[in-house]
C-alpha cells in the first residue's frame, strides 16, 4: 500500500472479510483476552470484550489479567421472538453467560460476561435457535428497530416483515461466521468477494434503520441513520416517509461531533423500501468520510453535503426521485404498558422491565417468570426500544392463563413503580462497559427516587418524564432525546441536559457542565417547582422549560459542547 | 582548564576537587588517568564492557520515553516526541509505561513522562504499576536522572492534569532534575505538547553538544558487598517489602507473592536456591497450649544454655503444630495411660492417630500432671525453618528475594488449623516486619550453563515459583535458549500465578511456549501430565535439542504421574522398551538435565 490508510479502514481491508485470527485467539487458553484488532472485528460479529472494571485494580495486583469476559448481542429484527426461541435464549443465559438476559435499546437480547471459551459455544446455540449476531455492532447495518404498536395487527406485521426483509438484505455476507463460530471449512480466497453490496471496507460507520408508525415513535426514530415512518392510508400501509441522518453520540470537547435528528428527505412506496434504504447505505458507503472515524457517521455526511445533495445523490443511486413526505404526527416515544386488545382481538401486555435486566433476584423472579410464560405462550414476544416487553397475540381464551402468571410473579405491567421510572433509560456502564465515565444504571434508581420525592412533594407523582443516564457521551440510552439527561463525566459527577420533547422530535441541550447529585437535584428542583405551578394541561415538562424561556427551542451543535448556565 | 558539566552527576564540592585537579596535571597525565579510570570501572563491574568517557562524548543521548494513556491521545504526543528526538539524533526508547520495568529507572539517562488523568485525579491503568512503585518504598534514589513531564488534562475536572503533576514531584523527590518544567495541557494540547516537544529536544541535543552523556544512575550506586554474615544458624533479619495476594477472587486457595529485603545483608542466591524461613507460632495456639498445661507464660525456662520466658520458647523456638513419633512416644512413657500405650504397639494406628493433630491435642488428651515448664519444653524439638522455592533472580531484583506461599488452612479434629509460616506470613506479620531468613543453595535444581539450551519446566500450583526467577534471570541473561512453562492450578479465572508476568514474557519471545491446565473448569479433571502427553511429539523434539526438564511441586501425585508421562513420551516417540525409556531418563537426571525440586 502506497497511501496509508485510517487504523480501522486498514484493519478491515486486511481482515479478509473479518476473519483476522479470530480464530485463533480463541484458541488461546492462557488468556481470557482476543487482540486489539480481533476486539474489532468481532464486533462485526456481534461481540465484543469488556472486563470486569470493579475488579481491574484488584486483579493487576495479584499479577492476574482483568477479567475478561464479552458481551454477545444478537440481530432479532424488530426485537420479535417466538417462544420456542426465548426458551432457547433463556437458556443459554445459564449454559454459557451470567445467568441474565438484557433487553437493549435496540430491540434485542445482549448477554454479558460471556467467557472466551464459551463464545463459540453460545454463537452455536444462538444458531440452532435461528438466530444469529451478525452486525449487531460493527461497521455495518445494525439491527433494525420497529414501532412495537400492537393495536393495528395487520400493519404491524407488515412493518416487521419489512423491517426483517431490510435486516437480511443488508447483512454482511462472508463465510467468517460460520467458519469461526460453527465450524465450517474456510472458504477464503485471495481476490474472490465475499461481499457484494459492502466489499472490503464495509460501512464507514455504525449504521442503524428505525421504524415508527404514528403516533407512537417508542422506537425513537429520527435519532437513527435512516428514520422510515410509516405512513397509513385507510388502515393500510402505503409507504414510508424518509428522513436521514440522525445520531446520538458525540465526543466531549470535540465541537465537530453532536448528536443530530434525521433530516426529513421524502416518501418511498412500500415496495420500493428495501432497496431503497440498500441505496442509502450504498450514498453512506461511498461519501461517508473514512479519514477521520469520529467524523464517519452518516449524520456528519448529509450534515457536510445538505440534504439536497442527498437527494440528488439517491435519484442517481436509486434511479427515482422520492416523492415528498406524506404528513404525520409523533405523540410520545415512551412505551404504553398494561394490556391493550388489537383490532383483531388478539390481547397484549406490556410489562416493565428495568433496564431491561430478566434476571431472578430475590425480589423479583422475573427471569423464571418469563420461562414460565414461554413455555404457555402461543403468540410472541416483543422487546421495545425503552428496554420494556410484550407478550403479545395473546388469545382471548389464553389470557387468563397469562394473567395468572402475571399475578403468581407480581410482575409489574406500570402500576408496581413510581411513574418516573416507566419513562427512565440508563446504559450498561459500570463496572461493565469500557468507555464509561460514571455510573448509570447501577445509579439511575438512585437518582430517580430522589427526584420523585421531588415531584411527589409538588404534587405530581403520575407525571411522565423522559429521563436517560449514560455513563459517557456516546449514546447508548440516546440520553440527547431525554427530558431530563445524565451524561456522566467521572465518578459522581455529570452532565447536565434538558429539552428535549415528550416524542423524540426536539433534541435536549447542555444545561450545567459537570456537576454532582447536589447541583443537580437543586437545578430541577425550583423548575420543577415552577411547572408544578404554571404548567398548561397535558403539557411535558421538556416544553414548558421552553415555553417559559429557561431555555430556547434552537438547537446547535455548539449548545450540546457549551453549557446555558456556566 | 575549568570544566562545566551541567549534567554531570557529581556534587558541587565533587566537581570541585576535580577541577582542582585537571588544573594542575598535564596531557600525558589525563591521558593515562582517562585508562586508569576505565579500568578502574571495569574492574569494578567484573568483565561488563565499559565505555571510556571519550567514547560516551560521541555517543548519543539515550531517552526514554514512557506514556500513560487512556484513550490513546497521549500516546499519540508520546510518538510525536520519538519521532522528533529520533530526527535529531537521539537515541529513543518509546514505552508505554504498562510494559515498563520500573526498576529500569535508575539506569535511565534522560526520561521523558507523558501522562494523562483519569477521573478524579487518578493516573490511567496502564500507569498504575509505575506510578505506585515511584511512591512506593521500593522506590530507588535517582540522582543523576533527567526528565520532564507532560501531562494531558481537562480543566473541567477538579483534579487537573494531577497524575503529571504527582509524577513530576516524586521523580523531583528521588532526586531527578528537571530538564525543563512540567507542562500541563487541557483538552486542545496540540499547540502546548509541540512547544513542549520542541523546547524539551532543544534542551537535549545542546546538552549533548556541551558534554558527555551523563553515566547512568547505576554507575554511581554501590555495590554490595560480596561475603555475609548470615547463614542458616544467623538468619538475617529481612524487612518485608510486599505481601500480596495472587488468588483472584472465589479461589478456593489462598496464595501469596512475597516479597523481602536482602538489602545490606549480602546474602546471594541462585535461581533454583530456596529461603529460609523461620516463623512464629500462632500466639493464640501457645496461649491456649500454656492454659492446657496449667503454666505460666512469663516463667523461665532453659532454651538451648539460654533463659527464655515460656511463652518466648513457644512462639520462636519450638515446635508446636507438628506431632512427631518421638515426642509421643516420650510422652507415653511418662504419662503411663493404658489407652496409649496400647495406642503405641500399633504402628498404623499411631500414624493415623497423628494426622492433623498436634502437640495440644496431646497435652489436652493425655494430660501430664507431674511435668514442669522446663521439663516440657526439653521434650519438644527446635521450631524449624520453612524452605519455599524462590520465586525471583537477583540479576532482576537486586537485593530482593521472593517467593510464593500457599496458606495452609484446614480443619481436624473440630479445630481450625494452620501451617506454621505460611499463616504467620499471611495473618499476623505485621507491615514492618522483619522475617529471620537464609539461603538454601539447591545444586540440583539450576538453569543450564549453556544459555542456548532449551528447557522445559513443569510447575503447577506455587511449584512455578523458581520457574518465575529461571525466566527473570534467563531475560537479563539475554538467553536465547527456547523456554516452555507447563503450569497448572484449579481454575484458569482466579488462579494463574503470576499469569500477567508469563503473558508479557511470552509477549516479548523470552516464553516461547505456555501450556496450562486447569483442573477444575470443565467436568473431567485435566492436569499438567495430560498436557505434556498431548505434546509428546515436541518434548520429544525438544529433548534431542538438548532440553533440560524441571519439576516443582507435590511430590506425592504430580511428580510422579509427570515422570510416567515422560517415560511413556520417551518409549513411544523414542521406540523404546519402558526399561529403556526408564533408563533414558535417569541417564537425563545423571546429566543434570531432569532436575526436581518437589515437596
């Protein structure tokens, strides 16, 4: 090579088709750890290494390296599975991880702690079950998020079909997969492609699809790369209107990187959407910039080239203009629990899971709870984009059975919780993930209860409020759409954001730069004080800060690096 | 003539006397003391090559550079700065500070800190080992050593930029001179780490232009001296430096890394050697033995032609945990109980009888009414030292010695029990303590000559402790003989002894082969013998290369099922008779190439 590539571009080109010697750092038993660079391509295959960071300082003492162990996260498009899988699933959590399964903010199951040397034997089991992990992270297409509204069946099946149909046809190709984790003969061979739609180099990027369908964007559309909303005609799906160029994360003091919302681009038909959403991949995949990685995500290209050369550049690729967006409404983003009948008369519940952790504790056997219903259940479930579940297309006949169950495990369908914890997100964070910077869900009900004293002591103990933690910047709670938002900067200490809408149509912005649980409570205090006072009926809170000026309804980049109150 | 050296490490009044003196001699009389000198020095140093000062004028600066880093940005300026200081002639070493030896430092000539700050002030992982060895109490006088520091930071934080600013006042503290102040960069440093960068090679390469690189720290310390007063009967009192311990968490076991001071002793070991070790009694064990007998503690009683109170004589000098034959058999003569001296007519029942019992069991159940403290203690034999193998090589450590202790714990006869040392080693030494050791040369257990040799060593449990100093000593040797560990243990998560020193030795090329064995994480039981079968065909290789073999450990099961598998190795891959392949391998003991130091 003349030119020297950027370290991940190089990585991939030289990975042959992710394969790296994945293979054989697993082999390796006198270490729990793969290579840098295999960390990196694992991804691609829907895993990678974290260590037990609680343990780091002890472990480096007694000359023993940390405890590695890797997260496994796996494509289910839509976050729809059947029974017979959740069994399968439910016991793989035993067979080969912490015993947990966790529910993720993009609609699928994450293990954690999985030893080296069981990774090959749950990408196995996840297999047999039919599933599997690929680019559930990666630079790649991740998995495809839908609107889980269960009212109008027959669209929503349609709509996860859909979202299916994209999450298979944009998914990477090589024979890595099978090779390493399912023992398949190699198949490599100089010069051969693996790849037809990515190629060598794959994405740039990350790069996600969400689905809403009005009113509810539980799935928090417009923060994704493409946002498809659906658009319903007489009870009948037509088509999608487009938007591009959404995003969370962003990187402290780099006032280059901001979270974004995606830009409204126009109207697909229906049959049109699959390849429609490959055309926009394939823009990404050829002007997404590979020089600088922290510049590389589809939200920065559309946000460098303007959207009308975006749509220029899709009536080329795509050999068609899009028609303009359709008009629709967005209400909330925050999941509607209890039990709901569908039109067909199918019932289904939502149950609340905190951050999503289906675990047995000795409070909550909830873990059992949901095996026991699996193995009743006739329809299927469904994991939401808040990290909750449905068991959904429960038969009239069947329904007492469920609510039995429900009953004998007190499981909790939004009524066992103060109000604000049904609308709180945290991320992983401590002492798991490797880039956090404070705690976030082992501190969220911390945090909440204080603040629900607060509210309960203003008199509005029911009221919703959007309220995320993450432990970094990054985004993985998409902390920038929260009412009220952490993102954490050292051990105890955060930053402050506020703003943001009650549907994941208006960003929050940095309110107070690194601060503790003190400053914090007694910034929200008074302003929750305030609209205690003089909020307006059915109003959310994120909108009377703005209505009554504590903060504008404007949102720049510099506001999300550059604190309103210093 | 008035020399100037702004970097030579000599004091004011040093360099004084020196300019006193070149003033008066003539050419002919510095050319012959520059000669002296050089052969002073190596004298000194032994058959080491030394550099004549003329030759250290021509030869560049040598710096070192380490990073401490977290998200890669300060590495980023580390290998600006190489890049930079390579360009202008000077010999660089770029590290990141985990893979750095501390104890290099005192060697170092110039040294260049990069760090950034993590959290509330702490330093990032990979800085950890060194920033605690430099404020630490093996931290070594540095002298003569040169640096600077810059440290990376966000002044949104209260603690900014702190681990630079820590780095930068212990290495002032030991005695290092800045070469130019410490800079402290926020979160856009790119502007501030040039000037630094640029300021810090312009300061070097005009020293370099002035003068002679500086000798490094070690050639100023002093030597130990070569001969010691203390042996097995004088054992010298060592300060303990670190007591660590290596079970993660979950272990069923209990081991130790131990480390002591043999500074001013002048006391020297091989690797392969053992320690020496005399402990003390549990004083509550010598409390409730002296309650079982009715004595009083601060009695005297005769020890050896000396007094000692009792209690004394129980805790240093004898040994109580341990019931020997003689001693019950002593005991039943004068205790004339029926029960045991019926007890005594049958051998196997004595011995069974003594397992896990000790001298209070005796005490409380044969009860001697007639005895006296002086009579007692007569009876009982002298506490004796405990050997470990050591676990360190002193061409690494210097005047350190280490060693690994697994703690003895267990219940019999519905009392906790422990072993002697280890328990003291482990609960009730105190942080300043000073441990009585020798050391206990073992002919029969040391590396090769011949430093091109492979070997093969066989070590699960604390059995790999010597491994640990053959690798220490075989890595400053610059041996370039192959080296594979077989280690073993119960679970690969909580007890791989030393298993981050083995993966950055293995990492470097010095461990050219690793196999391990852990019993206990699958269902069947795998042990460091059906690992050496399954390699059957290399050790095979290996032993026509001229490998030596070592063993440490038990000696009750894994020795001997490891010399089953080498016999059967050598009378498969050897096309063997069991009687020759038997043969063969004591003809390897005869040889000094199949050694065991097992227990």
């Amino acid at each position: 090579m003349n030119t020297k590539l950027p370290e991940a571009e190089q990585l991939k080109l030289d990975s042959r088709y992710l394969r790296g010697t994945i293979a054989e750092g697993l082999d390796d038993v006198v270490t729990g750890a793969i290579s840098e660079d295999d960390n990196k391509l694992t991804k691609f295959h829907g895993s990678y290494m974290q260590d037990h960071r609680d343990l780091r300082d002890e472990r480096r003492r007694q000359k023993l390296e940390p405890l590695y162990s890797f997260m496994v996260r796996l494509r289910i498009a839509g976050g729809v599975v059947t029974p017979q899988q959740w069994l399968g699933l439910d016991a793989i959590a035993d067979d080969c991880s912490n015993g947990t399964l966790r529910i993720t903010t993009r609609q699928t199951f994450q293990y954690h702690e999985v030893l080296k040397k069981d990774l090959r034997s749950l990408m196995q089991q996840v297999n047999a079950v039919g599933l599997d992990t690929k680019g559930a992270c990666g630079d790649v297409n991740r998995n495809v998020v839908t609107n889980v509204n269960p009212h109008q069946s027959s669209v929503h099946a349609e709509v996860h079909q859909i979202s299916q149909a994209i999450s298979d046809h944009l998914c990477w190709q090589s024979g890595a997969y099978a090779e390493i984790w399912l023992g398949e003969q190699c198949v490599y061979q100089p010069g051969k492609s693996e790849e037809p739609f990515y190629g060598e180099r794959y994405l740039p990027r990350k790069f996600k699809i969400g689905i809403a369908i009005p009113p509810e964007n539980d799935s928090d559309v417009l923060a994704n790369d493409i946002a498809l909303i659906a658009i319903i005609e007489n009870d009948e799906l037509v088509g999608f209107n487009v938007a591009v160029g959404g995003g969370m994360g962003m990187t402290y003091g780099e006032t280059a990187t901001f979270p974004r919302l995606a830009t409204m681009a126009g109207f697909v038909p229906k049959d049109q959407i699959v390849k429609a959403c490959e055309t926009i991949a394939a823009i990404q995949r050829d002007f997404g910039d590979r020089s600088i990685r922290a510049h590389a995500r589809f939200k920065y290209t559309i946000d460098d080239h303007g959207i009308d050369w975006f749509n220029e550049k899709f009536t080329e690729y795509h050999g068609e203009a899009m028609t303009p967006a359709k008009p629709f409404e967005l209400v909330r983003n925050g999941d509607r629990f209890g039990w709901i009948q569908g039109e067909d008369g199918q019932w289904h519940l939502t149950l609340y899971i905190y951050s999503g952790r289906v675990a047995d504790t000795e409070a909550l056997q909830l873990r059992t709870a949901l095996r026991e219903i699996a193995k009743v259940h006739t329809g299927e479930f469904r994991m939401t984009c808040n990290q909750n579940l449905i068991i959904a297309n429960i038969s009239p006949e069947q329904k007492p059975v469920i609510e039995q169950l429900v009953e004998h495990y007190q499981l909790d369908i939004g009524e066992r919780h103060p109000a604000l914890r049904l609308n709180a997100m945290a991320c992983v964070a401590l002492p798991t993930c490797a880039l956090a910077m404070a705690e976030s869900e082992r501190y969220l009900p911390t945090f909440l209860s204080k603040l629900e004293q607060i509210m309960s002591d203003v008199g509005l103990p029911e009221e919703l409020i959007n309220i995320r933690i993450t432990g970094c910047p990054n985004g993985c709670a998409r902390p920038y759409l929260g009412e009220i938002a952490l993102t954490g900067k050292a051990i105890g200490r955060y930053n402050l954001n506020l703003g943001a809408d009650f549907s994941g149509q208006r960003l929050n912005r940095l309110y107070l730069e690194n601060v503790d649980e003190t400053t914090i409570l007694n910034t929200l205090k008074p302003m929750i004080e305030q609209f205690a006072a003089e909020r307006e009926q059915d109003e959310h809170f994120g909108d009377f800060l703005i209505r009554v000026g504590i903060l504008g309804a404007e949102r720049t980049p510099e506001m999300m690096h550059k604190p309103l109150v210093d | 003539m008035n020399i100037r050296l702004p970097n030579a490490p000599l004091t004011d009044e040093q360099l004084q006397q020196l300019n006193n003196l070149l003033q008066t001699l003539e050419g002919w009389q510095v050319d012959w003391l520059s000669g002296y000198l050089s052969g002073y020095r190596a004298a000194q140093y032994g058959n080491q090559p030394i550099d004549t000062v003329s030759n250290q004028a021509e030869q560049s600066i040598k710096l070192t550079i380490l990073y401490g880093s977290q998200t890669g940005n300060t590495e980023a300026v580390a290998a600006q700065l190489a890049e930079k200081a390579k360009v202008s002639g000077i010999e660089v070493k770029l590290l990141d500070m985990a893979e750095y030896k501390p104890r290099d430092l005192k060697n170092e000539q110039f040294l260049a800190v990069l760090t950034s700050t993590h959290g509330e002030g702490e330093p990032p992982d990979n800085a950890m080992d060194l920033y605690e060895f430099l404020n630490g109490r093996k931290a070594p006088g540095l002298k003569g050593l040169q640096y600077s520091v810059l440290s990376l930071g966000d002044s949104s934080y209260e603690f900014f930029c702190q681990t630079g600013k820590d780095f930068d006042e212990r290495l002032q503290k030991l005695g290092a001179t800045a070469v130019i102040p410490r800079v402290d960069c926020d979160v856009d440093y790119d502007a501030l780490a040039e000037k630094w960068i640029a300021e810090f090679i312009e300061t070097l390469t005009s020293s370099m232009q002035a003068s002679a690189a500086p000798p490094s720290a070690s050639a100023i310390m002093s030597q130990a001296p070569d001969t010691t007063q203390y042996d097995r009967k004088h054992p010298f009192p060592a300060p303990l430096l670190e007591n660590q311990l290596l079970s993660g968490r979950g272990s069923s076991k209990e081991v130790r890394h131990i480390e002591i001071s043999l500074e001013g002793s002048g006391l020297h070991y091989q690797p392969g050697d053992a320690l020496g070790i005399y402990p003390q009694n549990d004083p509550i064990l010598v409390a409730t033995l002296i309650d079982a007998l009715g004595f009083d503690g601060e009695s005297q009683v005769e020890l050896d032609e000396q007094s000692e109170t009792l209690i004394n004589a129980l805790m240093h000098h004898r040994e109580i945990t341990v019931l020997t034959r003689p001693l019950v058999e002593k005991w039943a003569e004068l205790a004339q109980s029926d029960e045991l001296n019926t007890l005594m007519e049958n051998k196997a029942a004595v011995t069974e009888w003594l397992r896990g019992r000790d001298v209070l069991d005796l005490v409380q159940q044969y009860p001697l009414p007639e005895i006296d403290a002086n009579g007692f203690i007569k009876l009982l034999r002298k506490l004796p030292p405990r050997l470990y193998s050591i676990a360190s090589s002193q061409a690494a450590v210097d005047e350190e010695v280490h060693i690994t202790v697994a703690t003895v714990r267990y219940n019999a006869h519905n009392r906790e029990r422990g072993g002697v040392a280890s328990t003291w080693l482990a609960d009730r030494l105190a942080e300043d303590a000073t441990i009585p050791v020798y050391i206990d040369t073992n002919k029969n257990f040391k590396l090769p000559a011949d430093d091109d040799l492979p070997i093969i060593m066989i070590g699960p449990g604390t059995g790999v402790a010597p491994f640990r100093s053959f690798m220490q000593e075989r890595e400053e040797r610059g041996a370039r003989g192959p080296n594979w560990l077989f280690f073993g243990d119960q679970h690969f998560l909580t007890d791989f002894l030393y298993q981050t020193e083995w993966l950055s030795w293995r990492k470097s090329g010095l461990l050219t082969h690793l196999d391990v064995a852990f019993s206990r994480d699958q269902a069947e039981k795998i042990y460091v013998q059906h690992r050496i079968r399954e390699k059957s065909i290399e050790i095979w290789n290996w032993l026509q290369d001229g490998a030596h073999i070592y063993v440490c450990g038990d000696a009750d099961n894994m020795a001997p099922d490891v010399n089953e598998a080498l016999i059967d190795i050598i009378s498969q891959q050897g096309n063997k008779s069991r009687d020759d392949a038997t043969e063969f391998l004591r003809q390897l003991t005869r040889d000094k190439r199949y050694q065991r130091d097992v227990y």
